[in-house]
C-alpha cells in the first residue's frame, strides 16, 4: 500500500477519523477532527453507512452544507443488517460486529485514499475510537502513526485496565445473580492507584456478568488492551479534573494527551472555520431555543437521558410526575425509542395540562446550545462523558441518574 507520488509529499497532514458508530463518541470525534481541521490537517471522518444515512436525513444544521474539500465523509459497513428506523442499534451487538466485521472494509478505504491516482494527501496518520482498534491494526498495514481517542475519562481507562487483575483476585465474574442486589457491588477496592474507596458497583456495567467468558466483558478487557499498543492516546478530559490518575496511567501506558472540554476549544474557533459542523442522529427541536428565551435566567431544568439510555414505563412516569410535582421550568427530551417496549410515547393528559405553561417535550436538540443558554439552572443527567463535559463547559449543576457502561464513575 506504498504511495509513490513524490509530487505530494510536501502537502498537509492527511488524519483518518473513525468513531464508535453512536451519537456519544460520534460528535467528539467531530470536534477533536475539527480542531485538527483548523490546524491544518487534510480530514477523512469515516462514519457507519447506517449513521451517515441518518445524519443525512435528520438534516442537521450545517451538516449538508459542507463543502469543504479538505474535509471529506466516507463510510463504510458496520456488518449489522441495515435498518430504516431512526432507532440506536443494540450496543452489544455493534460492539461485536465492528470487531468483526470493520477491518475489511476500512483497508479498502485507506487504498483508495492513498490510490496514486487520488487527489488527496496520503495518510500521514489514524485516529480511532478506544474501542475501535481493528484500525491500529490498518494503520500498522499502511505505516502510519494510531492514535487512540477515548470519549471516556481516565478513570474509567483506568477501571478498564485493572479488570484482568480482578479476575485473577477471584472478585469477577461475579458468584450469581443475587450478587447484584445483595451488597457485594457495594465491596471496596483498595488497590487501583489514584482511585481511593472505589466500589466494584463504580466500574462498568459490563462486570455484571456471572460468566468469565462474557463476550462484553472480554470486549473491553481486549479493546483496553490493543489500545494500549496506540502511538499515543488522547482523552477527553482535562489535567485539574483528573491529575492523578493521567500521571499513573502515564507510566503504563503510550504518551497521553488530553483535550477537553471539547467544546471551550471549538468554540474559539473563527467564524469561517468548520466550528459550527454537527452530527446528530435525530431531527432537531429548532423551536426549543425560542421556548427557553421566554424563561427566566437559571430557572429550566433540562432533563436528557442520552441517544442510548432507555426507560421502562414506570420510570417515564415516576420521572414525569417527579417534574409536575417540582413546580419548575423544565426541558425534557424525549427520545422516540427511549421507553422500552413503547414505539408511541404517550403521557397521561393530566400531566400534559399541569405541565402546559412550563415544560416543554422534544425529540432531539443540540445540547450545547441548550446547557450554554441563561435559562438553565440544572442539567438531570444519565452522566454520559459527553453530557458531564459540556455542563462542566457550561457551568450547569447536575442531578445525576446513571444508566450502565462508565457512567457510574462518571456520576462519582
């Protein structure tokens, strides 16, 4: 897979960005390429066939417009039978399927890109998702540099790092079922550096497992681990948050380099550079912003579960009933396949009548926009790393309702 056109080496740095195919690690892929963009940098960002059909179609601001012919969208199979529905696919299963089933295709792409006959760059580097490491594997193919770009924190990395060793102390997997309810993830653990009195139940959800041959729990382990054999990793965090942990991962791992809160630094790019380029999955509530400038300042709260946090019908309503009952401004979003076993989400009329003069439901927004308004006074999270970055980046007290993966360490 050389490139022999000596004619072309003096051009710019050419970076190939793939994320995990769902909105969470998406959109931070986006900036980080964003700011590399703004640097200088040649940009091919590869998305899923699937996202990239419904980013189309979702018509996100600005999305459509770009025409920038230094940064340019490819795609490329996840391997998963391909669907209409504007619905996140099932987690595990895409875990899995990218594993399997990427790596084929994406050294297709990086031979077309580095085709002689192209007119662009040659690759002069990969960036990856954390859990997409068939690429350091591409990137090993065509001799170029990998970086490793984990949407998570440190600590959660960290977490990740020591779950071999929990395994080999005999605490994972656990012993059945009943280790769930009864206390046992409440057990301290005392011997990961720089994460003083952690409870097995702060590591990821993916521990819960009774079986050591759990392919979720063998995902991470391995993903952790190729990523670990990166050029470099990045984190999107930042040193005063997680100093301690950074400089103890640094003595195991490649050169680390963080760079967040995302947002702060693409928001001080120039009017004329790609900083207003998003990537969302559903159709924006372009309506919210007029609803929120009718509220007074720090009086909404902003009720976001994230694009994979699902609900059952009681928790809607208890939630629901919760907001009613609080008096206050608020913003919920609503996904359309946020409630398990609910393809039509319909709340009850006497919640919709009470609530009528001060909430307001919506499918989708752009939540930075909503964090940065002055209406907002706090942020009822499910703590997904990007949700807990941006209201740090916008100064927003969180109520915090973790669902499963990292967000228990997140919530900590």
């Amino acid at each position: 897979m050389e490139r022999h056109n000596e004619g072309k080496k003096s051009q710019k740095p050419h970076a190939v960005c793939i994320p995990f195919p769902s909105q969470g690690h998406i959109n931070p892929m986006l900036k980080l390429s964003i700011l590399l963009h703004s640097k200088g940098f040649h940009i091919t960002f590869v998305n899923s066939e699937y996202n990239h059909k419904r980013l189309l179609k979702s018509k996100t601001p600005f999305f459509l417009d770009n025409n920038f012919q230094d940064f340019i969208f490819e795609t490329i199979p996840d391997g998963l039978p391909l669907i209409d529905a504007d619905v996140t696919q099932h987690i595990p299963s895409l875990c899995l399927s990218t594993k399997e089933n990427c790596l084929a295709p994406f050294r297709e792409l990086l031979i077309k890109i580095n085709n002689n006959s192209s007119n662009v760059p040659p690759v002069t580097c990969i960036i990856f998702d954390g859990i997409m490491t068939f690429a350091l594997l591409a990137a090993q193919e065509i001799g170029v540099p990998s970086v490793s770009f984990r949407t998570t924190n440190a600590c959660s990395f960290m977490c990740n790092k020591h779950l071999p060793l929990l395994i080999e102390k005999g605490i994972l997997p656990l012993k059945d079922e009943s280790d769930i309810t009864n206390g046992y993830l409440d057990t301290v653990i005392d011997f990961i550096p720089s994460m003083k009195n952690l409870r097995l139940r702060e590591f990821p959800s993916q521990i819960r497992t009774t079986n050591i041959n759990d392919k979720m729990l063998n995902f991470i382990m391995g993903e952790t681990e190729r990523a670990s054999k990166a050029s470099a990793i990045i984190f999107h965090t930042f040193d005063a948050l997680e100093f301690n942990v950074l400089s103890d991962l640094s003595l195991i791992c490649p050169p680390l380099y963080t760079i967040g809160p995302l947002q702060l630094l693409t928001n001080q790019l120039q009017e004329k550079s790609l900083k207003f380029l998003r990537a969302n999955l559903w159709k924006e509530d372009e309506n919210c912003v007029k609803w929120l400038n009718s509220k007074e300042e720090k009086s909404v709260v902003y009720v976001n579960f994230g694009s994979i946090t699902v609900l059952t019908k009681d928790q809607l309503m208890e939630f629901a009933w919760g907001l009613a009952n609080s008096k206050k401004n608020f913003f919920w979003v609503i996904r359309s396949d946020a409630v398990i076993g609910d393809d039509s989400i319909i709340l009850p009329s006497e919640f919709i009548e009470e609530t009528k003069e001060r909430g307001l439901i919506s499918r989708w927004c752009c939540q930075e926009q909503v964090l940065q308004h002055s209406s907002i006074g706090a942020f009822f999270t499910h703590c997904g790393w990007n949700s807990v970055m941006e209201s740090i980046g916008s100064g927003v007290p969180m109520i915090c309702w973790p669902f499963f993966a990292d967000q228990h360490i997140n919530c900590r």
